[in-house]
C-alpha cells in the first residue's frame, strides 16, 4: 500500500510498505479523511519523546472497514467509522484509577504505531465509533480533535453565565469557542494574531475579536484557555483571568518551555491552572456532538490534499493557511 513514512525527523516521504494485518480484536480501515494537526509537525521534527521512527503519522481519521480480526463481532467489512487513536495500557496506576490519558505506557495511533496517512491503517475494534451515514467523512474525521476539546471542558468549572477568552482562533480554539457558546457562556472572546481566523471566530462563536487582549474591553474573564502553547500568550492570559477564575493550558508548548507568573497572585485571587491532555473518556460523546452539528464543521476545514500532496500541507500549516488541513488517502 502506499504511505507516508517519517524515516527520521526531518526526513518523509510518499513510498510503498506492506499492508496491515488485523490481530484478533482489531479491524483495518481505509482512511477517507486524515487531519493534521500539530503533533504531526512535532514529530516530524523530532520533538514528541514517545515517537519511534520510522512512523507513518496521522492520528485524526475516518473511513470504512475493509476487513475484520477473528475475534471481531462488532463491525463488519463497510461500515464507517471514526477511530479514537488513543492506546492505553490498561494496567498501570493511572489506567487503574480511570486516568488512561496519563498512562504510563500512552500511545496513539499515528504517534506510536502505524497511523492514517496510508491507504490501510489498522485499530483495535474497541476505538472504533460507527458514524451516521449522513456525516461526511471530512466531519468525521474532526472527531478526534473535537474529543480532545471535550474533555477539556470536563475539567472546566462548567458554570452558566461566566466570561470565556480564548487565545487562538485555529482547530482547537474556534472548537472551544463553540463549545463554550453551547455551553451557556455569557460572552465569549477570542485572540488571535490572524485576522483571517478572527473573522471565522466571529462568524462562529465569539462575541468580541481582537489581535491582543487589551483591545477588549473587560476587566477580566471567568475562564482563560490558551490554546496556542506560545508563552507569551500564556504568560498575558495568566493576567486576565478575574479574581476565583479558571487558567486553562490547553494549547501544547515546547517541553523546556517556562512561563512567569505571580505566585502570589494565584493564592490570593484563588486563580486554578488546570492542564489538558488529550482524549478520555470523550471520544463517543464527540461522535454525538458532531452528528447532531452543535459546531460547524464546514468552516472548520479550510483545505484538502492527496497522499501526493502531504508535504504541500505541511507547507501550508506551518505557514499558518487557513484552519484545519486535511489529508484524504483514497483521492488521487
């Protein structure tokens, strides 16, 4: 089969490898729509410890199952899935206590084995959600990341009526701002420093735009959520959350990366940083939310490539192009 394979950081390429093989609980589906998102630029550059190479990315995916394991009773050859790329152990403390995401042994489809940007892409039966027929697969394979959203908001205050700033106006934080609409806010604000993606925000789900916080005119938010990992963007949302509000760092930063902050500040305002990591116990829930619509998936995908083309998205995503780029193997 075809596929892209990330020999080494900073070296991929478009080449043939042999086609998966189902174990006895798993399934092989032919990805129609492959996201990318920027744990795949992190790999390719060598910088997310837990990858191996050679790896063959792409870990937000849907399409249809071609073939089943022995064991498998629960789908069958066509049907559409979207697949929750999470591996987790299942014994360790954290898989103990119903903490999967923070497994001592975490994988994910894409990040530690095989992914979806191939023709054929193998999963365990258990991470695959049937879609309706009436979900595109480019919505579906939205799925992934919008899970991840959702479980941030699980560890969120979820108060009615409170005041959201959101930093970033990419996948996630347009996802959160909708989120957080549907969830009752009484305003929602985002930055971003693309005018592009604060038009999208505003079409969407914010109420109040701008490139920099102090050109919004609160004195504070109730909830704060980075979703860009860049420091600066930290440290200025750290500032502007009110007094008893809620930090939420959602957005990946560079392992090494430090921010400053006032200690004293976080005591004496009873400010909570809380951190969120990935997908739990949201994937199905996710599933739910994108079949009844509750955000909008058209104008969350901006562009589409072939297999041919994975380099050119790579390109364009660094460059900041549009929203979500996706990947779709079957088109040539």
């Amino acid at each position: 089969m075809r596929a892209i394979v990330i020999d080494e950081p900073g070296r991929v390429s478009l080449t043939t490898v042999d086609d998966p093989a189902p174990g006895p609980r798993e399934v092989i589906v032919a990805p129609a729509a492959v996201g990318i998102c920027g744990t795949d630029i992190h790999i390719l550059d060598g910088e997310f410890e837990p990858t191996p190479y050679p790896i063959i990315p792409g870990h937000e995916f849907a399409g249809t199952v071609v073939a089943v394991g022995s064991e498998v009773t629960e789908l069958a050859a066509d049907d559409r899935v979207a697949v929750d790329p999470s591996l987790f152990c299942g014994e360790c403390h954290y898989c103990a206590v119903g903490r999967g995401n923070l497994c001592e042994r975490w994988g994910a489809i894409g990040v530690t084995t095989s992914g979806a940007c191939a023709d054929y892409v193998a999963a365990p039966v258990a991470d695959c959600h049937r879609i309706p027929e009436a979900l595109p697969f480019d919505h579906a394979a939205l799925i992934e990341p919008l899970s991840c959203a959702v479980h941030a908001f699980d560890l969120l205050p979820g108060r009615m009526g409170e005041h959201y700033l959101v930093y970033g106006a990419g996948t996630m934080g347009l996802f959160m701002a909708q989120l957080a609409r549907g969830a009752g806010a009484a305003s929602v604000s985002v930055v971003d420093l693309n005018s592009e993606r604060l038009a999208v925000a505003a079409k969407l789900a914010a109420d109040h735009t701008a490139t920099s916080a102090d050109g919004l005119d609160r004195p504070g938010w109730d909830v704060v959520i980075d979703c860009t990992g860049a420091v600066p963007a930290i440290e200025d949302g750290l500032k502007r959350v009110r007094r008893g509000g809620t930090f939420q760092v959602f957005g990946v930063a560079p392992s090494e990366a430090t921010a400053n902050f006032s200690p004293f500040r976080v005591y004496n305002d009873e400010i909570t940083i809380v951190g969120s990591m990935a997908v739990l116990h949201s994937y199905g829930r996710a599933v739910d939310l994108m079949a009844k619509g509750a955000v909008d998936a058209d104008a969350m995908i901006s562009h589409r490539f072939t297999l041919d083309e994975y380099t050119d998205a790579l390109d364009a995503f660094r460059a900041g192009r549009g929203r979500k780029l996706q990947v779709h193997p079957q088109s040539r």
